[in-house]
C-alpha cells in the first residue's frame, strides 16, 4: 500500500498534522521540520538537541511560522535537485505559488566538510510562478519549548526578538507588522515577483544578528542548493533497482550527522509518540552506540568511507572515556556529553496530547551488552580507514573485547531498552559473540596476538549457550531472551552479522516464524509483542519499519530474494511525499508513527536494497 501523497492544504491545527506531513531541512548542525501547508514546527538551533525556537510539533503554543497562500490550496512538494532545499508548491484558485525553505549550509569549499560553515540561519523564498496569489506570513517564535514569549520589535528589513538566552533577527522583504505576540503580513505577489525571508539567531550579550537583504537570501539559498549538490556528486555512486531511495536515503543520513563531531542523531525530534496518547515517548536527538555497524553499512553504500570513518571516531572518542571494567555506555550527546538525564516537559501537551514530553534520554546509563559488539564490528568494517588509529583507541578496543569475554553471561536491558527487568537477551549474547570473532579478526592489526585464544574460546562458549538456550524447538525460532518462549525481530539479524548462514534450517525456521508471528495486516515487522510485558511499559506501540528491512534482508542472505523484494517493497510504500520514514507505523490506520525522521529506517532501506541486488548468497558463520 502506497502511503506518499500530496499534502492537501487548509489546516492551520498543528498538532494534528500529520507525521508524515513534515519535511526535513538540516545544516549539519541543527534541523527543522515544515509541515505541508508552509508552517516550520520544529526548530533546535545551533543544535539538534537545542531547546526549540519553534515547537508548535508538540503544542499549539510552542511556536511556528507559516508562510502559505491565503485561502484554500493544493500542496506539491519536492527536495530541490539532490539536496534538502525543500520546495513546496501551492496550487490555488488564482494562480500558482512556490515556496523554498533551507538552513543555510554557508560556504561549501570541500564537500566532505559540508556544513563545516553553517552559519545557523533559516532561509525562505516564496514564489509567484504563476497568476497572482494571495500570502500571508505569522512568526510566532517560542524559545525553550514554549516557555519564552519574546518580545519584538522593528528594524530596518525586518525584526529582533528578545528573550530568554538568544536574540533572534528575521530579515524580510516585505513590510511586517508586530502584534502583542507575534508578528504577521499579508501581500500579494504575481507572476514573476518574489519575497524573501530569513532567520538568524545569536547569543544573548553579543550584537543581534544583522539583517540579510532579498539577493543575500537567494544567493544562499542556491548555495545551499550548489552545496548539497556537490557533496551528492562526490560521494554518491551506487547504482541499483532502487538507486534514487538510496541516495536520498544517504543524504537524509548526511543531514542528521553534526558535522563538528561526525556523530548521527537517531531522530530529529522528540517525544513523537510511538502509541497516540501513549506513553511511549522519547528524546532521539543523540547518538546511539547500537546504530554504528548498521549505519556504517550503509554510509559505506549510499555516501562514502569519509563519513562512515567521522562516525566511529566519534563513537570511539565519547565511548573511549568510559569505564569498560563497567557497563559500557550506550548513547552520547552529539559533542561527545555522557548525562543525557530525562526530564519532563509538563507544559506541553505533546504531538495530539501524547504525553509525556521527554528532554534527555533515561535510557543512558542502562547496561546493554550488544554495544560491544557494535563498536568492534564497525571497526572491523573500517580497518583499512583506521590504519592511521593510534595507541589509545587500539587499546581501548582490546579492552571492549576483553569486556564483552568478560561480562556476556550477565542481564541486560537490550537493544530495545526495556524499562523492564534485565534478562539475557539473545541478541545482546549474539553482539558479545560479534565483539569476540571481530576481536580476533583484528588481533594482528590490534597487536593482541596473547587474547586471541581467550577470545575465540570464549565466543564458542557464547556460541553453544545461543544455540542450546536461544533456541525454542517447539516455536521452531531463536527467541527473544533465554528460557522464555517469545519472538523478537533482533533474531532477524544472526544471519546479517554473520552468526549463522541464512540458509541454515533453524535460520529457514526463524525468518518464518517472524515474518508469521511478528508481521501485522499490512505485512509490517513489530519489534516484538508488547502484551509480554517485557518492556515494563503500559500500551502498545506501532510496527517498525527498521524491522520491516531486517526481514527483507534475511530473505535475500536466503536466497528468497523476490519474496524479500515484496517486503521491501511494502515497506517503502510508508515513505513520505518526499521520500522520509517515520520510526514506525500504526497497524490500524496506516499513520506514521514515532520520532522522524528515523534514522535506523533509512539505515534498514539502505542495507537491505544493497542485499537485494547482491548474488543469492547464504554466507555467515559455520557450526
């Protein structure tokens, strides 16, 4: 079931628009999300995990600003050329209006350092192109979640707001006039004619931050346009059934890397909830541990080694600074912080009342042994990148291994981060198991030749614990945990990180009995059953669309490649008009679900369209 369409205009209720109404711009440092009638209801800057400016995404007070037609209209939207310059076009009864929206990725001399020179400022042109349209424009900024309601006033080609810990300009070509609250403007344009609109930000103390003239917003909007462009150009080369997703798959992925660190936000957004009116409710602006070795799969595939080596120098530099002999920790800030502590947002009501709005994440100082695993694995892809790694991150590596040898019998939260019990979860086992077999791959390169022995005895023993107390005979599966009886799509992966051939009958048997068990009427992966109780949470929760790809690629490491096309297939189907994947999808209605745009989906689509187009092959560990 194909989920894209075009956005159909005329509402002005924010938080019932839909996820998958949004679209995503990024310069590297910061995102925003614009909502398919002209509204920007998102906006942390200079950073992804900045208090929001405009948070109308998670209240009708949070703030916004819309630029859209007066009156009714129809809604068109596209990415300009291979770059996130959104375009939007409104269609209306008297003539036709185009609207461009970008952060302003600055000068651009070496597209590897793309954004290096972001100069944290959003762009909007609005277009007549055709007849003459009615606009209208409100800015109603709120900074720090919709605590602050600054105050406004005029200058010369525009307005400073004042308030709270940052001063904002807006430059515009068009005369704007200051309410109690909010500024607004109406005016019409005909064929030919053009208004232009920015915003910039600076720090309380120091000077408000000049006002842009109408050629300097154009000017750094096609810049923006040259710069997404040419970093396209150079990174980008895969060529497959499905070439086009890909790529914009990569530059999605590219988008939400902040650039000063290489570290990959896990979402743009927070607390987009995974139930309506649920619980289950996040912060996915940092960087997660578990993502490396997927996320280097795939920047290997859809941008270039550059960005798959900036990502684990981050990761290796954050995690580096923890203390291995305990649990390794499982998220970092995007600059490298460790306290990433969960508070709420009580004054927001939260994305159609969904609460609560969580700021931090609770989940960073749980134990979760797959980590382990992923960093080694992800260098283990890198090697002939890190050959220039120097003593330390060697020797932190050597120390992974020797903790996942050391720690793999223990319980842990998992993957998933239950906030349940901790229980031995298979796939936390199978990622100890990676750790080791990576370990020993690399011992040569590591200068490790005396662990090599205790290394690989230990994964065998890690190895006949999965088999013997993983596997279910009568669920003919790998279950979720040992000794209990429930599916989890984690045993999609054994096969895609080599722990067994995917051709191996107990593999045969665990990829049905997902895609039986796990699969919804829409032909959607679920994590796992949520009645379990396994994640000590109230509620339900969405399929996932991460997991949807995991089966699609198990089916083509199987050989089933037309059956794992088919599930592909449905699982693309949930894109956005403009080509994003939400983290999940309600069963019921088919509606996007979660924070977005999600990182690990476009991830899982990158990786599993690269093994579709693969030689049939089963490869993987032997027994």
């Amino acid at each position: 079931m194909d989920q894209r369409r075009p956005g159909a205009g005329g509402s002005s209720s924010t938080t019932a628009t839909a996820i998958a109404d949004y679209a995503l711009l990024s310069d590297r440092h910061s995102a925003a999300l614009v909502s398919t009638s002209g509204s920007v209801d998102w906006l942390c800057m200079p950073r992804f995990d900045s208090p929001s400016t405009f948070g109308a995404l998670l209240g009708e007070d949070a703030g916004h600003w819309s630029i859209r037609p007066v009156g009714g209209f129809r809604v068109e939207r596209e990415y300009v050329a291979a770059s996130l310059v959104l375009r939007t076009t409104f269609v209306t009864a008297q003539g036709v209006l185009e609207l461009r929206d970008a952060l302003s990725l600055g000068r651009t001399d070496d597209p590897h350092r793309l954004g290096e020179h972001a100069p944290h400022v959003l762009l909007r042109s609005v277009a007549c192109t055709e007849g003459s349209v009615a606009v209208e424009v409100r800015f109603r900024p709120r900074p720090e979640y919709g605590l602050i309601a600054p105050a406004l006033h005029a200058v010369d080609g525009g307005l400073v707001a004042s308030g709270g810990a940052a001063r904002l300009t807006v430059s515009s070509t068009v005369p704007l006039e200051i309410g109690r609250d909010d500024a607004h403007a109406r005016f019409e344009l005909r064929s030919g004619e053009l208004a232009c609109f920015a915003l910039r930000q600076g720090p309380l103390g120091a000077p408000s931050p000049p006002v842009m003239s109408g050629p300097a917003i154009a000017g750094a909007i096609e810049e923006t346009v040259d710069g997404w462009g040419r970093w396209s150009a150079q990174h980008q080369h895969y060529q497959g059934r499905w070439r086009e997703l890909v790529h914009h798959s990569g530059r999605v992925l590219q988008a939400m890397s902040y650039q000063p660190t290489g570290a990959i936000v896990a979402a743009a957004t927070t607390s987009l909830p995974e139930e309506i009116g649920g619980e289950r409710n996040w912060d996915y602006r940092y960087s997660w541990v578990r993502d490396a070795s997927l996320a280097m799969q795939a920047l290997w595939v859809a941008a270039c080694p550059d960005e798959a080596d900036e990502f684990f120098g981050f990761m290796a530099a954050a995690a580096a600074s923890a203390d291995v002999d305990g649990p390794l920790q499982i998220m970092f800030g995007i600059g490298g912080e460790h306290d990433l502590s969960e508070r709420t947002l009580t004054h927001l009501p939260g994305w159609r009342g969904s609460s609560p709005v969580r700021v931090g994440n609770g989940a960073w100082n749980q134990s979760q042994l797959d980590v382990y695993g992923e960093l080694l694995d992800s260098a283990h892809q890198l090697r002939d990148q890190l050959g220039h790694a120097d003593g330390p991150t060697r020797d932190f590596l050597v120390r992974l291994a020797d903790a996942a040898a050391a720690r793999w019998e223990e319980p842990d939260n998992g993957i998933w981060e239950v906030r349940g019990e901790a229980r031995h979860f298979v796939h936390s086992k199978v990622m100890c198991w990676v750790a080791l077999d990576r370990a020993v791959a690399l011992a040569d390169w590591l200068g490790a030749g005396e662990h090599v022995e205790r290394w690989a005895s230990t994964a065998e023993r890690i190895r006949t614990a999965v088999l013997t107390d993983g596997w279910d005979e009568r669920m003919g599966a790998f279950t979720q945990s040992f000794g209990r009886p429930d599916l989890d799509a984690t045993a999609l992966l054994l096969p895609i990180v080599g722990f067994l051939p995917a051709d191996d009958p107990r593999m045969l048997s665990t990829i049905d009995a997902v895609r039986d068990g796990l699969t919804d009427g829409r032909g959607l992966v679920r994590r796992y059953r949520t009645e379990t109780g396994v994640d000590g949470l109230a509620g339900e929760e969405g399929t996932f669309l991460l997991c949807t790809f995991w089966l699609a690629h198990a089916l083509a490491l199987a050989g089933r490649t037309e059956e794992g096309s088919q599930v592909f297939e449905r699982a693309i189907g949930y894109r956005n008009d403009v080509d994003l994947l939400a983290e999940e999808v309600d069963s019921a209605t088919g509606e996007s679900l979660g924070n977005f745009p999600q990182a690990f989906s476009h991830i899982g689509l990158v990786n599993a369209a690269w093994a579709l187009e693969q030689p049939a092959t089963a490869g993987g560990a032997e027994e």
